[in-house]
C-alpha cells in the first residue's frame, strides 16, 4: 500500500490497483464498489451492519478455537468487529445498498474494514479473505445477518412497540365502554356501538400482529450460516455454524438456529417474504384504525366531530387556526411505503436462481425500513394521539339515536316491513322512530307495551343485546 499527496492511498486487489481515500479503513473491494453502485445514495441499514460485524466476530473467535486462524488474530478480529458492531464506523460503510445481488460487496466492506481495525491491534497484516472471512462466504454470511437483524428488530423495537399501542388502545377500550355511538357499515348509519367497542376492535388487531409476529419468529431466526458458497458447507470446518451461532444466541440473547436445511436457506429466502407480508398485515390494520380515527375527528364543525384528537401544530399556512390530523396522516404514509416495501420483498423473494437467492440487499433494505417504520410509528401513534383523544360524548349519542337503523330492535314486535315504513316515516319528516312508532298506534293496538318500546329504542341496551 503506498499513499500519494492527492489525499488518496493505493490498496490492490485481485483485478489490480485502486486508489482509495487516504484516511478510508476500507481497501480495494469496497473502492470498487462505491465507484460501482452510484444509485441511491442509501447504504446498509445500521442494525443490517452491526448483525453483519456480530457474525464476523463470532466467526473469528470460532475460527480461533478450531484452528483456522491463530488466536492472537481471531481476537483482534473480533474486537474490532466489537467496536464495529457499536456503530463507530457505519460511516466506513459507503456502498450503497443496491449492488451486488448476495451483498458480497458489503461482506467485503465488513471484510475490509475489520481487517483494518484488527492489523492497527495487532501490528501485523490481516487479510479480509482469508482471516476475517474465514469459513465464510457471502452467500451464507450475508442472508444470515438479515435474518439476526430483523430477529433483533422485530424482538426488540416492533414487538414492544405494538404492545405499548396496544396498552393505549385497550386503556380508552375501557374508558369508553360506555360511550354510545352510531355503527357505521357502507359508511352509512347503523346499529349503535360503543366507542369502546371499536377501540376493543382496534387493541385486537394489534395483539393479532404481535401473534403474527411471534409466530413467523422460528423462521425469521434461522441462520443459513454454515452453508458457505452453495450450501454444502465448503471451506468450513465441521462444528464452525453451530459454535458461532451458539455464540451469538449467547451474546445477542435471541433465538437464532441453524437452518434445517442449508440449500432452502440459500436457494430461498421465503422466511423474510413471510415476516414482510406479516408487516403488510399490520400496516394495513394500522391504516384501518387511524383512518377511522381521522374520520371520528373530522370537523370541528362540518364533519363528524365523534373525536377530539390532541392539537399538535397549525394545521395550515394559509388558513389560520385549522389544525389537521397529522398523526394519522404520517401513519397512514407509512402504511403506504410498508405496503410498498412489500410488493419490493415479495418480488425480490421470487428471485431465488438455483442455489442462490440474488436479490438479498433490497429485500434487507426494505425489511429493516419496514419494521423501524412501523415500531416508531406505533409508538408516536400511542403517545402522540390516541392517549390524548377525548370522545365528545354528546354528539356521539345525537348519532346513535337519531340513526334509523334503531328501528331494528322492533322488528321482534311488528316485523320487518313495518319497521323500515316507521323508519323512511321517521327520516322523511325528520322526527324519532319513538314518535313514528307511537303515531302508527302501536302502543294502542297491543304490539308492543311502553315499556318494551322504551327498551328497544335504549340505543346503549342495543349495543349489549
Ligand atoms: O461472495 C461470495 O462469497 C460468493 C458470491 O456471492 C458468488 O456466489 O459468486
């Protein structure tokens, strides 16, 4: 290596010569591939890199205790993957996530950048290929440290999350068990329910993505580590998966495995397909309940005003005083991309070409994108609209008793055909069903008692038939 005054220092590959930043802990590999991949300017995701540099270090101190490598080396090795798996260095990370389909060039860059920081420890030459990705390729390496990221992820970020949105929904489930509403089905009025029964609704859909979650977890967790170039596991001492990944299952504390069979999980990557259509499931149910919340606050004087949602900031730039929901509105965005990253990962998935899937650093892109996305936005979602809502228990029940759908409790006591006559009557002249049904005789011909009337219309009654 030899550095000139241009700032730039001269590293060399198997193809040849490169000239490299100076001050870069990155060689000759990396260079390349910046050079190659100008496209998004987005690299690996920071929890992608940190799963990447666990792997490399639990390798290396495996790798140490087999032999394969001298120990002295397999711990500088794994103390500089240490301090990359920390974060100090994501900025050595500069190639940019769309590249080569099994992400070899950033194993390399991981290769290369832990070389670096290991022969600085020890004083002596280390090589990325042969010391650091020793026992490796990137066709094992690389899907696995998607699967150790997402894992952490979901366990993590996503899972806690959804169970503190899920706490804020059950807590105004409760609160509001009392709080009668009109149904709506079409969009159009129907049978009273209570605001506590909707939000029961939505706390149930969100414990259902948790279950979803937990349940893809056995999968997600498998590590095609061990596998190397096509699955067979050439070039890797017999024990290495197995100790490295008990390795990381002890210093992660997550349920990491070793894949049941090897040539699935390189040929395939159907668990990520799997747990990225499980987050499509709770995008989806996340748009369904800011949606209805957005609706129940729309107003403050045209719209349906069944919700006061917390005012966060001035709606707008140029009509003073209006206040928007912004909350849901940037949930909904996020649903929108998650529901796109999707599309992405599902197709990515599709593209496993004999033994190997070529589409690995877009559906980790996505992956990792979806599930912060969606941790964060359950969490601003709780904190920062639905523990502040407040029910405007006034209007709700206007709704619930003017709604002609009350009727139906009558269609015990005189049949379905008289109970939509009362009703159309009730509508048409703009008064109650109670004055309809009283004016059609109904009391004096003995169809129902006073009683009996006064229960069926108790809109509140009907949502606990
Ligand atoms: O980078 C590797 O280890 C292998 C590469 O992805 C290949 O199969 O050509």
């Amino acid at each position: 290596m030899t550095t000139d005054e241009s700032g730039y220092r001269v590293e060399k590959d198997t193809m040849g010569e490169v000239r490299v930043p100076a001050d870069a802990l990155w060689r000759a590999q990396t260079q390349r591939a910046v050079e190659n991949f100008p496209l998004s300017g987005r690299g690996l995701e920071s929890a992608h890199i940190k799963a990447l540099a666990q792997i490399k270090g639990a390798a290396a101190q495996v790798n140490g205790s087999l032999g394969v490598i001298e120990e002295d080396l397999a711990e500088a090795i794994a103390k500089a993957a240490a301090h990359v798996a920390e974060g100090g260095y994501d900025d050595q990370f500069p190639i940019d996530v769309f590249q080569t389909g099994s992400g070899t060039s950033s194993n390399m860059n991981a290769n290369e950048v832990i070389a670096t920081l290991a022969a600085r420890e020890l004083g002596r030459p280390v090589h990325p290929n042969d010391h650091v990705n020793a026992s490796q390729s990137s066709n094992d390496v690389f899907p696995s440290s998607i699967h150790l990221a997402a894992t952490e992820a979901v366990t993590a970020e996503l899972i806690p999350a959804l169970e503190h949105l899920g706490a804020a929904l059950v807590a105004k489930s409760e609160a509001w068990s009392e709080v009668v509403k009109s149904g709506r089905t079409h969009l159009m009025d129907a049978t009273p329910v209570t605001l506590g029964q909707e939000f029961s609704g939505y706390a149930r859909q969100v414990a259902n993505g948790i279950e979803r979650l937990t349940g893809t977890l056995p999968r997600l967790a498998e590590l095609p580590l061990g596998g190397t170039a096509v699955g067979t596991g050439v070039n890797t001492p017999p024990g290495f998966a197995p100790a490295v990944i008990e390795r990381l299952r002890q210093s992660t504390g997550l349920p990491v495995t070793e894949a049941r069979d090897h040539f699935e999980a390189q040929g395939a990557r159907d668990a990520l397909v799997e747990a990225s259509g499980q987050l499509k499931v709770i995008a989806v149910g996340l748009y369904k309940i800011v949606n209805d919340i957005r609706w129940m606050g729309s107003g403050p004087r045209a719209g349906l005003r069944e919700l006061r949602l917390p005012d966060l900031q001035p709606g707008s730039s140029i009509m003073p005083g209006k206040v928007n929901p912004v909350v849901p509105e940037a949930v909904r965005q996020v649903a929108a991309q998650v529901i796109g990253n999707d599309a992405t990962v599902a197709f990515a998935g599709s593209q496993g070409d004999f033994e190997l899937n070529v589409m690995l650093p877009v559906m980790a892109r996505n992956l990792l994108e979806s599930i912060r996305l969606l941790a964060n936005a359950a969490r601003l979602l709780a904190d920062r609209c639905i523990d502040g809502l407040e029910p405007n228990v006034e209007v709700a029940r206007a709704y619930a008793e003017g709604s002609p759908s009350i009727v139906t409790p009558l269609n015990r006591y005189l049949g379905y055909d008289e109970a939509a006559a009362i009703a159309k009557a009730a509508l048409a002249d703009n008064r109650t069903i109670r004055e309809v049904v009283i004016e059609r005789g109904h009391l004096e011909n003995g169809k129902l008692t006073e009683q009996q009337l006064d229960e069926a219309l108790d809109v509140l009654r009907m949502t606990r038939p």
